[in-house]
C-alpha cells in the first residue's frame, strides 16, 4: 500500500478520537455508536489507511443528519447456530455493528473453533480490516468483508456494478502486531478518488473511468474504479468482488451490490442496507498456541528474508501500515485540509473544542 502525502494538521490519536466521537455525540447519535466510529476511523488513519479513516467523517455526519442513519439502533444478536450468528445493525452505524459481530464471533469460535457472523439493516462501516485487526489482537484469525454500492466495473464493463467489496485477513503474530491485508477487490478504493480530488493529485492510469466508460486519471471526471488486475487482467478482482457480494448479500437477507442504491447521493434521509460477513478462527482449537505462534513466526520471518530487487524490500501483507503507524503515533496523524475544514466547520455549528492546530510539511507522517 501506498501511503499519500498529505498537506494539512497534524492530531494524536487520542485527541483524534474524542474529536471525532464528540461531534458525532453532538448530532445525535448514541455515546455507543460515536465510540464505534471514532475508534474505526482513528484506527484507519493511524495506521494509513486515510480513505477509510477520519476523512470519512464529515460524509457520516451528512448522513446523521439526514436520517439515513439510525442515532440511537437497537443493535441485536441472533445465534443462529453453534458457530453461526447474526447482527441486526438496525439501519445504524456500520462500525458499531461490526465490532459486536466481532465480539459475538470470538465468543462462539472461543467453544467451536470456528464462527461465521453476518451483518443486515448495516450502512458503511470504514475499512473493513479494522475489524479483521481486532479480533487478531484479542489473540484469533478473522477475514471480514462488505459489499456496497455500485463503482466497479466488470471485467470488460463499461457501467459500474460491483461495489469495492473488500477482503481483509488478519492472524496474530509473535512479538508484533498482527500481519493484516486489507484490500480493496477494486484497483483502488472508490474512495481514493476523493481524496485525491482533495489533495489534487492525479489517479494512476488504467484505475479509473468516466461516466461515458473512457479510462481517466483525472479524480474529477472519474465516476468508476476498474477490478484488481486493471484492463488486461481485472476478471481476477472481479470474481474475487462477486464471492464478496455473495457472502455479504445473499448470507445476510441484503439485496446485492447492483441493487442498492448509491451511498454518496444527494439524498441522504433514507436507510440504504448492506450487509457485511465475517470468519472468526481460534487458533488453539488448530494447533498448540506455541506451535501455531512458531509457524507464523518463521512464514513471517522467511518471507521477509527474501531476496528483493534493487531498491525495494520485500515486506508481509501489512508491513507498510506498521511502519505507517509507528510514525504517526510520534509525530501525529496528517488530516488533509479539505477535511480538517470540514470537521471545524462541524465543531463550529455543534459547539466543540478544535485541537490544537499543527501544521504538517506534506508528507504522510510528517513532524510537525
């Protein structure tokens, strides 16, 4: 993953956090539900992954107060089986109901080794690996995964139909924070495009597509993104983007991806459901703690070992945020100017305290 540059403020994670819950408090929604979303942006954006972080939270206010999400949902669980579970969200946050899908897959895996939880009545729930993350710190292996509205093409489209459906695998790993991939089935996020319209840079070639289905890098006249592989070889993201729609629509009771309606639009007072599933594996139902600890430590080790081309360094899924995040908790986590004025302009209206500005130099990380 590439980590974007970014010319803007600089904020600790901490002050980060009761920012964002703060303001989502004063528009309405539950002190649960704030918690929730602050505590999955702040986990993106502190690690890098500034798309699905903090810069997401003016649109999630936008939709607060429009009505499309529910302030206060009565958030339920439903044991379907002895490893199979259900959450209904309730049309709110989509972070809330993911951390308890969490929650309620590692207390069945911790007796069946393995449980499946879907999600239905959701809306958008950040960067799906945050979920993945933190059942992997609490000592268990876990994919998550959503679906969304349509910004994909297929393979040799024109029109979008797929949504970005991510796919995040996360396993503990010894001595260090777990190894997590977390990638979109798209070529980059959808939300990329935003964020570079904000920090004006252009979209790499072959990633993107205008409404009349001609290739762009320009992130104003992109209204698409391409599958994994791009124009020669995206039938791979593609068919990866369709076991995602499956698994988070047809498993959850939610329409696919092609169905719903787009979660960006002018209307924000309406409820749009999606769905999202998650795997939740317990290692020592496999394998002896110290044995499983062991091979994922020497895969880990041998994989970083490798010899790389000249220049580069040959790293594990997840090695770049690591990095990421190790320099971001000294220095601060950049927020992009767009969005910094966005959530003062927030605060403003709801009465909250700013932090202290600090200035970045325009890198990703930067001191400030």
């Amino acid at each position: 993953m590439a980590i974007e540059p970014i010319d803007g403020f600089l904020c600790s994670a901490a002050d980060l956090a009761a920012y964002v819950s703060g303001l989502l408090e004063a528009g309405g929604a539950s002190q649960e539900s704030a918690e929730a979303v602050a505590r999955a942006v702040v986990d993106a954006s502190s690690r890098g992954v500034d798309t699905h972080g903090v810069r997401l939270v003016p649109w999630y206010i936008q939709m607060l107060e429009g009505g499309r999400i529910n302030k206060n949902p009565n958030v339920t669980f439903a044991k379907k089986a002895s490893a199979v579970g259900y959450v209904d969200a309730d049309n709110g946050f989509g972070h809330l109901a993911s951390f308890r899908a969490i929650e309620e897959g590692i207390t069945l895996a911790k007796e069946s080794g393995v449980a499946a939880v879907t999600v239905g009545h959701s809306t958008h729930h950040g960067a799906s690996g945050v979920y993945a993350l933190a059942a992997a710190r609490a000592g268990f292996a876990a994919i998550s995964m959503t679906h969304a509205d349509p910004a994909v093409v297929p393979f040799g489209g024109t029109k979008p139909f797929y949504g970005t459906n991510p796919i995040s695998f996360a396993v503990p790993a010894p001595g260090e924070e777990p190894m997590l991939l977390d990638m979109a089935t798209s070529s980059i996020p959808y939300n990329r495009i935003f964020l570079r319209r904000a920090t004006g840079k252009p979209l790499p070639p072959e990633v993107a597509m205008t409404a009349e289905g001609v290739m762009t890098t320009d992130p104003f006249q992109a209204t698409a993104v391409l599958p994994v592989g791009g124009a020669g070889f995206g039938y791979k993201g593609a068919g990866l983007a369709a076991v995602v729609d499956i698994l988070c629509s047809a498993f959850s009771g939610m329409g696919h991806g092609f169905t719903i309606p787009a979660l960006a639009g002018s209307d924000y007072s309406k409820p749009i459901p999606i769905g999202h599933f998650f795997l939740i594996l317990n290692p020592v139902i496999f394998q002896a703690l110290a044995a499983f600890d062991e091979r994922v430590g020497a895969f880990l080790h041998d994989l970083r070992a490798q010899p790389s081309q000249p220049g580069q360094k040959v790293m594990a899924p997840g090695d770049v945020e690591k990095a990421e995040a190790e320099r971001r908790a000294k220095n601060g986590i950049p927020i992009d100017r767009t969005t910094w004025a966005a959530l003062k302009e927030a605060a403003q209206r709801y009465g909250q305290v700013v932090p202290e500005e600090r200035k970045t130099s325009g890198s990703a990380g930067a001191k400030a």
